[in-house]
C-alpha cells in the first residue's frame, strides 16, 4: 500500500502559512503564482509549433511541454517524444490527466477504417506485440512497463471528424487496479494530433466523460487539418492499423506510473493557487477528508446528516 504524507503535517502547514489570513493588512492580497510553464483555464493556446489549438476549459490547468518532462521526470517515468504538455485537474475527487501529443508522420488515408477495425481481438494482440518490442528497448533496470490486457471497449473510428479512438486496458505488476487509456487521435493534413487520458477502471465511466470534453477543446490550426489536404502534399505509409498495433498509440500507451504521483502534485498545485484555504474554512475534519481526496483520487464520503430533533412533548 502507497504511504500519504502525514495529513497532519500537511494541515499544519497550511494554516501556519494562513495564520494571519483573518487579519487585516496594508498591502493588497497576493496573487496566485502557479509554477512556470503551467497555465489555468480558461485560456487558447497553441502549443509547439502552433499546428494544434486548445481551448483550455475553466478550472483545468496545462503544463507545457517543460513542464510535462519535468513532471514525468521527477515521477522517474520516461518523457514521450512527442508530448506538447500534458492537462489536469486539480480539483477532481478522481485522479486523471490528459497526454497531449503531435506527431508530423504525413496524412494517413482513412479509407476502409471501420472496415478495418472489425477484427479487434486481432488488433490488440498486434498492439500487445508491438509494445512488448518497445519494451525490449528499454534500458536495464527500467522500471517494469505495464502490460496492455484488453479492450476496455473496442477502437472506433469516425469519418466526419476523422478521429480514432482506443480504449485500451493496461495492469501493473503488484497492482491491483487496472489502468485506462483513452486515446483519441486526430488526424490532419500532415500527421496526427492525440490526447490520451489515462485513469483507473475503476473510474473510468467519469473519465470518459472527460475525453468527451476534451473532444471539443482540440482542434488543428487552420491548414492543418484533414480536409486541407492537397493531392501534392503526397500520403503517408502509416496506417490506421499502425497507428493502433506499432505507432504513435503505442508510444502513449504505457503512461500509467505518473498516477501514483499526482495527488501530491495537484496538492501542490492547489497550495499555489491559495485554494487550499477553502478546505481549511470547512473545518478540520473536512478539510483531512479534501487532503485525503487528492492524494488517493478517491471521493470523499458524503456526510450523514444529524437526525432532525424530535418535537418537545
């Protein structure tokens, strides 16, 4: 079982860094300063070389691509090559967090997909293949790769917004709870945008409803996307089979381990931007059960509401 920081410790410090919050004061209240490289919604960004838009919702927060390695890093994962930043939410009771990548692998023809992807149980033995030779790559000593176990449901693909989803199921060794990825690739004019949100299966209906939004969030930069192609920009040699079974799928589909970390992340995330302060108003007990809610990613319990007094006789 993963050890918390002492919830004690934590409570602690935040109120000795607020003890002077109900007094008054000359100068004006800080504002919130987020670490480099992150930015909260709501916000338009372009990152990278500008190919991909995000309208980045209301209280999500994005760390670019600096930020993303230094994160990945200090979490001892390995740092995707093609990753713009990565999106959270500090304020989920449920732990997720969205990979946003772009990779310039030329426009993929789209005819035949759904024909395509009719024999999944073939495609995810391809895919389990193709990642265990990643793997193989892997220096000695990494840590142990998860293994890709099923679909959580079956890839689809959708013509009119040329998308193509994965539901990919993956289990760690010595963990008891398996991991999803949902990734959602666009194809465009040049190569593919993708974002894959990765969570436990066990929340993964609130998950999906996050890759649902997110769908609305991305989108190319004119001239980019699929319908700007041009017969002179040539096609590419990936397929939608390959970028399933051996490509760019694959290369996002083994980023489960950052999880683990993120409860202390957005904590401290939450600490930046003074919303901590919320939780210690509510009270301690309330505010133990928020501390608990962010490093864990599980829910607090609602409060049972006291039995209304009785009538006097």
């Amino acid at each position: 079982m993963r050890k918390l920081p002492t919830l004690a410790f934590l409570g602690a410090a935040l109120l000795c860094s607020g003890m002077a919050f109900g007094q008054k004061s000359q100068s004006p209240p800080a504002t919130p300063q987020l670490p480099p490289g992150v930015t909260e919604g709501p916000a338009s960004l372009s990152p990278g070389s500008g190919q991909v838009k995000v309208e980045l919702p209301k209280g999500l927060l994005f760390l670019d691509a600096k930020a993303s390695a230094d994160f990945y890093t200090s979490s001892k994962q390995p740092v995707p090559l093609h990753t713009l930043g990565i999106i959270v939410d500090p304020e989920s009771e449920v732990h997720w967090y969205a990979d946003i990548s772009y990779q310039a692998f030329g426009h993929v023809n789209d005819d035949g997909a759904n024909e395509i992807l009719k024999d999944s149980a073939n495609l995810l033995t391809q895919m389990q293949e193709a990642t265990r030779a990643e793997y193989a790559k892997m220096p000695a000593g990494s840590q142990t790769p998860p293994q890709i176990v099923g679909w959580y449901k079956p890839p689809t693909y959708d013509p009119g917004t040329h998308t193509l989803t994965t539901e990919a199921l993956l289990q760690e060794a010595g963990e008891k709870d398996q991991t999803v990825n949902f990734t959602t690739f666009i194809l465009g004019r040049y190569g593919g945008a993708a974002y894959t949100i990765v969570g436990t299966r066990h929340d993964a209906a609130l998950i999906e409803k996050k890759q649902k939004l997110l769908a609305t969030c991305m989108r190319f930069a004119p001239g980019q996307d699929y319908a700007s192609w041009q017969p002179s920009d040539g096609t590419s040699d990936m397929t939608l089979t390959g970028l399933i079974t051996g490509g760019a799928v694959v290369a996002t589909a083994a980023k489960t381990g950052l999880l683990a970390k993120l409860g202390s992340y957005l904590v401290a995330l939450l600490l930046a931007m003074k919303k901590a302060f919320i939780a210690i108003l509510a009270g301690g007990a309330a505010f133990i059960r928020w501390i608990r809610s962010k490093l864990t990613g599980k829910p607090t319990a609602p409060t049972t509401p006291d039995p209304p007094t009785p009538p006097a006789a």
